[in-house]
C-alpha cells in the first residue's frame, strides 16, 4: 500500500471516528436530556404532592375561614405571635391613637326580663327568728326591699285534652212530633289514632331540624317529662306530615320561585341507608332574600345529573346563581351566573404555607378583597343604581384582576393552575353582574341554606328510607322559609298542623292562604 492510499485509510478512519464520536455525544447529549426532563417532572410530582398534603392538612387541623391575616399597617402577617420591636430611650415617643372603648349599656339585664310575666317571692321570719335577741318580745315588720330579679325556668309539661262533642236538640220541634239534633264542630287530629298532636308533632321538629336533636336522642327527653314515645313513633310523623301536607306548600314554593328570573342553586350529598346508591343529594333552590315572597326549597334526590334540575326549573327562565358545576351550563332557557367566591376558594386553596407575602396567589385575593368591599358599600342601593356604579367602579377593578390572573404561570395541574383556569374559564359567567343590578356577586346565599343540610347531617348521619329524606327536605323548605318571612317557625308548624288537616279539599287556592307570606299567616305567625 503506497503513501496516498495509506493517507486516505487514515482519513476515512478519522472520518468514521468523528462520526462515531458525535453519535456518542449526541447520545449523551439525548440521555442527559431525558434525565433533566425526569428530574423536572419528578420535581414538578413532588411538588404537587407536597401541596396536597399541606392542603389535606389544612383542611383537617387549619382554619376553615377563608380570609389572610393582616398586621395594623396593611402588610400581610405570617407569625402566630406579633413580637413588637424594641426602640432606644432616647428616640422619640410616637402618639397611638387608640379606639373608643364601647361599654355595654346598664340596665340590659332588666331589658331582658321586663318581658316575661313577674311573681314576688316574699322572704319572712318565722315567730322564733322575730323574737329580740335583746328582751325576747316579739318584732314587728319594719318594711321590705327588693334584693334582685332572677329567671325562673319551669320544664314543659303535658297534659291530656279531651275534646268533648256537645249535642243539640230542639224542644219546640220535639213537640210537634219531628227531632232535630245537631252537634258542635270538633275539629279533625293531625294524624289519627296517634300521641302525635299538632304540638308534639311541632315540638319533635324543632328539637330535630333547628337544635339538630336526633329522634334517638330526643326520646330520653320525651320520657322525661312523662310521653312514652320511640323513635319509630317520631319518624313516622315527620314523613306523615312531610308527605301529606308540607309536600303540598312545597310545590307551591317551587311555582312561585318559576315566576321570578333570579335563582340560586346547589346540591350536597347525604347518605340513605335503603338507598342502591351510595350517594344521594339535596338539591337547594331559591330566589333573591328582597322579594316579596323569599323562599328556599330542599330537593332531594338518588341522582346529581342535570335532570333532576332541569325538572326542578322545568318552569323557570332567567338568571340561576350557582357554582362551576357543569350541568347548570345546559339547563334551557336558564343563563348561569357563577360565583367570585368559588374563585376566590381555588387560588387561596392554593398559597403555600411558606412565602405568603410573595406568592402570586395572595395578590390576586387582595385585588378580590377590594372588588368584595366596593360591592359591599353599595348593598342597599336600588338595582338600577348598584348596576350603575358596577360598571363605573368596579368594571376596572375586574379588567385589573384578569390582567393579574393572565400574567401568572403556574405549574401544570397543580391548585394554582387550577385556581387559574377556573377564573378564566368562568368569567364570562362572573361577569354577568354587569348586566343586571339584582345579580348578586356570589352565591353564597344558597351556601347558607346548604349548612342546613350539613349540620342535619352531622348529627343524625343518614334517612333510612327515600321516603324520610324526603319529608325532612320538605320541613326543612317550610322551616327555611318561614324564616325568610320573619315567621315563628313553632307558631307556623302548630298553625299548619291544626288548620290543614281540616280544610275539606287541599287544592292550590286553598293552599295559597297558608304559604308564609299570606296576610292571615304575617298576622297569627309573626315573631
């Protein structure tokens, strides 16, 4: 082999050993890659399950409160303990304006016992204890002196009524040889053949539904001021009644709630023991606490699909309040408003622990807290007028919130990002504050009325039956609404337990006498 060819042997070697050598860098180049990404990723799952624990730990031992503590000067705290700083002697004392201190007004204990009924209770020596100490004759009175006023609390007691029918004849008839006899007009039980009056049935109600005393616990009470009752007895009369005549008042509730064109809307789980599903839900309607006729309805149902309000709302059109549950996207004729507040639970769900001053999170709730307290100033304006200062004031204030919302890059699925696509996905529906002045902000209000359900649940877990839970949403509407209308709920119940079983037909004109805003009802049932 000569020079020459020697010299391209050489050269096509160092040719292929370049190659070769650039397909391994390329290949470590590639592998370094993938493990940069891996670490990313990894880095990123790790992240995300460290927030999730934090989260679930808040959830289980943080404040449910949804607000960020703040020092005196604005500037956000994280310390559980303000330790303040400590200054030289010889700079100089700063003034502290300090606030008015408010103190009770006197006499509020005598205010609140010049309504009950007054019993003197006189405290009287005896002929021994009256005989001086000095010669041992008798004292005479001097005088008395009222040393304190105290509340006496006496235990509810029973007693039997016998209802006894008087009956009539007429003598000048009888002479004449033709009987005329009438009797008095008693009226007819709640339930017949039962310990359940109107009373007891009401009593058993209250103690269930407003002091969330459940029937097994309710029964040591019973059997302590003398009615042996159980909890079956009790049971049995809520889904009598609930059935029977409260059903009835709830429908009308639900027509009258399709004649307006603001709703609010939302649903939460509860357990039925007879149920095949696991799950079942309350559904919780209800208009605007301005009307004329407020009222909220307790729905229940096996399913949480958009069936069950769209046979709900059959009859409605208009604007429904809600949260960004997707089935409220396709109820026809009914626009979706969604609520800021929902929002605003996703991005403070997702500030760390650490950090909380910096994190971009805590800006967009300070910028949500300015919108809130702007709407509050105006919350007893005329629609027309809130609808007008909205669009003056307050639209900036949302176009800045957007514009921080967009700016913000979140890792993905994380809360952040969450809390991001939410706000975004859902503005349109937030916004729709600016077309009408009776839209409300959030919906907060249906949350109130959901706690109802919550706290029914807390205490006495399930319904055996889909027939109980039932009946309790059908009290439970009744108890609520009557609120609504300033009425005594024991009043109304009594009230409606004792007129409704006697009316010779239950119709809906019938009916509409009874519903809590009636003028009959404001007058025998107001607070």
């Amino acid at each position: 082999m000569d020079k020459k060819e020697r010299n391209e042997q050489l050269n096509n070697d160092s040719t292929e050993y370049t190659s070769l050598l650039l397909q391994l860098l390329q290949q470590q180049i590639d592998a370094g890659a993938k493990k940069d990404q891996m670490i990313e990723n990894l880095t990123n799952e790790m992240a995300l399950l460290r927030e999730q624990v934090a989260f679930l730990t808040h959830k289980i031992y943080g404040r449910s409160k949804e607000t960020i503590p703040e020092q005196t000067n604005g500037q956000m705290s994280l310390d559980l303990f303000d330790v303040p700083e400590t200054t030289s002697s010889d700079e100089e004392d700063e003034e502290i304006t300090v606030p008015t201190h408010k103190r009770k007004k006197k006499g509020t204990k005598a205010g609140k016992m010049a309504a009950f009924p007054q019993k003197e209770v006189h405290h009287e020596c005896n002929e021994k204890e009256r005989q001086c100490p000095n010669c041992g004759d008798q004292m005479n009175e001097l005088g008395t002196q009222k040393v304190r006023d105290e509340i006496a609390f006496h235990q509810a007691k029973l007693e039997t009524l016998q209802h006894i029918q008087h009956s009539y004849c007429c003598k000048t008839c009888e002479r004449s040889g033709e009987t005329v006899i009438k009797k008095a007009t008693v009226p007819k039980p709640l339930i017949s053949n039962s310990l359940g009056s109107a009373s007891v049935v009401t009593e058993t109600i209250r103690q269930k539904f407003e002091m969330n005393v459940p029937a097994y616990r309710q029964i040591k009470y019973w059997h302590q001021i003398g009615l042996d009752i159980t909890r079956e007895n009790i049971s049995n009369w809520h889904n009598t009644v609930g059935h029977e005549y409260l059903s009835l008042l709830v429908e009308r509730f639900r027509m009258q709630l399709s004649k307006g064109d603001i709703a609010f809307s939302d649903e939460t789980h509860y357990r039925v023991l007879n149920s095949a599903r696991e799950k079942t839900y309350y559904w919780v309607f209800s208009n605007l606490t301005t009307s004329t006729t407020p009222l909220v309805v307790y729905h229940h149902s096996e399913s949480r699909e958009g069936k069950v309000a769209q046979e709900f709302l059959k009859d409605f059109s208009g604007y429904n309040h809600c949260d960004g549950y997707s089935v409220y996207n396709s109820l026809d004729g009914i626009v979706p408003v969604r609520c800021l507040a929902h929002a605003r639970r996703k991005f403070y769900e997702s500030i760390p622990t650490k950090n909380k001053e910096e994190h971009v999170a805590t800006k967009v709730i300070k910028q949500m807290k300015k919108i809130f307290h702007l709407e509050s100033t105006w919350k007893e304006l005329p629609p027309h007028e809130r609808l007008e200062k909205r669009n003056q004031e307050l639209r900036p204030l949302f176009d800045q919130l957007y514009q921080l919302i967009a700016g913000i890059s979140a890792v993905p699925k994380s809360k952040l990002d969450s809390a991001v696509t939410y706000a975004s996905k859902y503005r349109g529906d937030i916004e729709r504050i600016f077309e009408d002045g009776r839209l409300e902000l959030t919906n907060n209000q249906s949350e109130r009325y959901v706690k109802r359900v919550v706290m029914t649940r807390k205490n006495c877990l399930f319904s055996t039956s889909l027939k109980g839970a039932q009946a309790s949403g059908h009290i439970l509407s009744v108890i609520e609404t009557a609120k609504l209308n300033g009425l005594d709920t024991c009043k109304y119940l009594n009230y409606l337990f004792t007129e409704l079983p006697n009316l010779p037909v239950l119709t809906a004109e019938s009916l509409d006498a009874y519903l809590p805003w009636a003028d009959q009802v404001q007058k025998i049932c107001k607070k």
